[in-house]
C-alpha cells in the first residue's frame, strides 16, 4: 500500500470574508492624486472558521501544528497534523462543555 502525505496552505486552512471593491486616492508621493483600484474578493471558507493572521499567531504560541517550507517560499502544513490537531480541540471543547 502506497501511502502519499497530503498538504494544505494557508488559503485552505484559514476563512476570509468577502471584500467589496475599493478605489483608494493615492495621497502623498510621486503618485499623488492618482487613483488605484483594489478588486473585489469573493468569501473564502477553509478548514478552519479563523484568519490567517489568527493561525500564524497559534503557530508562533506553540498552539498549532509548525507548517514546512518546500521548494524555498512555499509554506505547507501536513493535513495528517492539522486533522490530528482538530480532533484535539473538539476532544477538549467536550471535556469542557
């Protein structure tokens, strides 16, 4: 039996709330008066019901699984960790409920 590691990056783990476009006057700078448009970004559901920033802070606190760098910059998690890690917490949440 062939056993293959499945991965997750942060987009896939964390949620995110949709955003509506945006158009920003640019105010100080060579660029000054002009305006610069953001777009719109849909909702994004992940694995988790937090942020990215909130996953980042549980991973410098020790309270969640330490992600890995491959092929330079891309950061991953093993799924087989994070799933671990879920199945803690909900043990927990009962525990204390």
């Amino acid at each position: 039996m062939l056993y293959t590691e499945q991965y997750a990056r942060i987009k896939q783990l964390a949620s995110a709330p949709s955003t509506p476009e945006k158009i920003y006057t640019v105010k100080t700078g060579e660029n000054a008066g002009m305006k610069r448009r953001v777009s719109a970004k849909p909702e994004r559901v992940g694995l988790l019901p937090v942020s990215e920033k909130t996953i980042w802070t549980w991973v410098k606190q020790g309270k969640f699984p330490q992600p890995l760098k491959i092929s330079g910059n891309v950061t991953v998690w093993r799924m087989s960790e994070v799933q671990a890690w879920i199945e803690e917490q909900a043990t927990i949440a009962t525990m204390e409920a």
